[in-house]
C-alpha cells in the first residue's frame, strides 16, 4: 500500500469525522429556521421538539470526504463508473427527502422513490451478477433474477435504515459499524482504491453521532436514512458482491425490520405507520433499558456480526444464517399471534 494510498484513507476517516462535526449544528440550525422539525408523538421515544435536518450534513460529510480521497488516487476506468453511480444515487437522496420534509409523503410515493434510486445504481453496472457460493467460487445469476435481486437489496437497505432510525444514534451508529467493517472487507480483498468509501462513511456518521446520540440534538430524517441505506446497498457491490458480509454486521437491523413488517401486517396494520412498540427498541424500553444502553447492545450485536463475517468460513456463515432463519421464523410467528400495543 502507497503513502498517497494511506493519505487517501486517513482523509477519507478524519475528513468525514471533522466535515460531520461542523456541518452538522449548521444543518441543525437551518432546520430550526426552516421548521424542518419533529415534534413528540404518541407512541415515540422523542420528547422534545428536535431538528430533524442531519441527514443533510451528513450527505455533504461523505460527499466532501469522499471526493478529495479518491481523487488522490487512481481508478480503472470500470470502478469510476461505479463510483460516479453511487454518487448519482446520492445526489437523486435529496431531491426526494426534500420533497418528503415539504409534503411527508406517503409509503408508495417514497418506495418509487426508493426503486428509482435503485434503478439508476443498476444503470451504472451496480448490479449483483454472482454470489459466493459457501462450498467455493461464485453463483453466477441470470438477468431475471439479478435484475429483482439487486432491485430488492437496495430498497430493503434504504427501509433497514429508514425502520431502525427509531431511537437516538441507532441508525448512524449502526451504519459507522457497517461502514467500518466494509472498509476492512475491502482492505482484506486488496481492493484499496474502493476502501476510502465505506471509511469516509464510517467517519461522517461518528461526527453525526456528537450530535445525534442519545439525548439527541439533531435526527438525520429522510436524507439521511435514505442515504445510509442507498450507500451502504451499494457499498456492498461497488467492488464485487460483499452481501454477507453487510447482511451479517446488519443482520439485527434487518430481522427487526421483517418482524415489523410482519407483525403489523397480521394485525392489518400498514407496516410502515408507527405509534406501537412493534420494533426492538421499543421493546427494550418496556423492559426498563435506557436509549443509551439499548444503543450500545445494539451497537455490539452488530460488531459481533461483522467480526464473525471477517473471520468464519462460507460453511459456517452458512450454518449461522440457518440458525438465524431458525430463530427468526419462530419470532416471526410469535408475533404473528400476540398483537402491537397500540
């Protein structure tokens, strides 16, 4: 590994770190003066009227990051349409969370807006052809299922990080973990050019967490769950399929999202309407944890996951999905009988 190629890596963690660190009150601020606010609900954890304009500190942290690291560095032809892809894709986030903060719009208005986000990605080759296969070498997979696949992978990240974007610092500190853990996928893998994406990630999301974890004084809203989502789907593809190793660090997050789904489904509720304690931190807090504490576990359930996807083989990431499915069917019906508080 170069020097210019260690400059590019601490840039792109220092940098985003520092950018978050001052953008972030100034986004605060101008959601205080815009209105751009959430106020108390019934049902929600918040308890104060708080900002809800972080995402978009967020977004210029990594895309300011980003964008001075990997210019120190070159890049095939083939990985700069990828990159320009992600950033596409980034740039279409604000447009709709703008739309979203002036009109709060509805499940389906958003999940075009989800799937548009999508297609354009898969439009710059950001699609996933093949994945590992746990007994060696790579499934290989036709159009007709790649196409919905990748279709599917992006949206349900983007709603991963939008449903457990529920309690301060969840979202933006479980994304700094995924984040983080790509970044040494990428390293193990020599992909050295990609890895200043993932770590200039990880770093805007711990100087939005100065900020933002419990008591929060500013939430990212749609920008930011939007983008944590779109960046870390594409993260996971931008140099070779990582879907393992972003499904285990998430693995938590992803479940949780499910069961919500699920559990208000069976009951004829529209999954995507809070005001009950469906999700685990909510849960949580019924049994008596802090915010901070239920962070914190959730933080080092993630962090297991990922250090498990650095360090099993394929069969025994195998067998621990099995496992998990297992688990996850047996909650899956549980919830299925016992119905949401209202």
């Amino acid at each position: 590994m170069s020097g210019t190629t260690i400059l590019s890596l601490v840039i792109a963690l220092v940098g985003g770190c520092l950018i978050s660190l001052v953008l972030t009150p100034v986004a605060g601020w101008l959601g205080r003066r815009t209105g751009l606010v959430d106020r108390p609900r019934a049902g929600e954890l918040q308890t104060s009227v708080t900002p809800r304009s972080g995402g978009y500190a967020l977004v210029a942290a990594f895309l300011l990051a980003a964008g001075i690291s990997l210019a120190l560095v070159p890049h095939p032809a083939d990985e700069w349409l990828r990159i320009v892809g992600l950033m596409a894709g980034i740039a279409l986030v604000i447009p709709i969370a703008i739309i979203d903060d002036a009109v709060r719009l509805g499940p389906f208005p958003q999940l075009i807006g989800q799937l548009g986000l999508a297609a354009l990605a898969m439009l710059f080759g950001l699609v996933i052809w093949n994945i590992a296969n746990p007994f060696g070498g790579l499934i290989i997979l036709p159009g007709i299922i790649a196409v919905p696949f990748t279709l599917f992978w992006i949206v349900g990240m983007i709603n991963t990080m939008n449903f457990i974007d529920t309690m301060d610092g969840l979202a933006a500190g479980v994304a700094a973990i995924a984040g983080f853990v790509l970044f040494a996928r990428s390293i193990a893998l020599g992909q050295y050019t990609i890895a200043v994406l993932p770590l200039a990630l990880t770093g805007a999301c711990i100087g939005f967490l100065r900020y933002n974890f419990n008591p929060a004084r500013i939430f990212m809203g749609t920008s930011g769950s939007m983008f944590l989502g779109f960046s870390l789907a594409i993260l996971a593809l931008i140099g070779g399929a990582k879907i393992a190793t972003a499904a285990f660090v998430l693995g938590l997050p992803i479940i949780d999202t499910a069961l919500v789904i699920i559990r208000r489904s069976a009951h004829r509720r529209s999954p995507f309407i809070g005001g009950d304690d469906a999700h685990l931190p909510h849960r949580l807090v019924a049994r008596g944890l802090s915010a901070r504490r239920i962070a914190l576990l959730i933080y080092g359930v993630c962090a297991v996951g990922g250090v498990l996807a650095m360090t099993l083989n394929g069969i025994q990431k195998l067998w621990v999905l099995a496992l998990v499915g297992v688990i996850a069917v047996v909650f899956a019906a549980r919830y299925v009988i016992v119905s949401p508080t209202e």
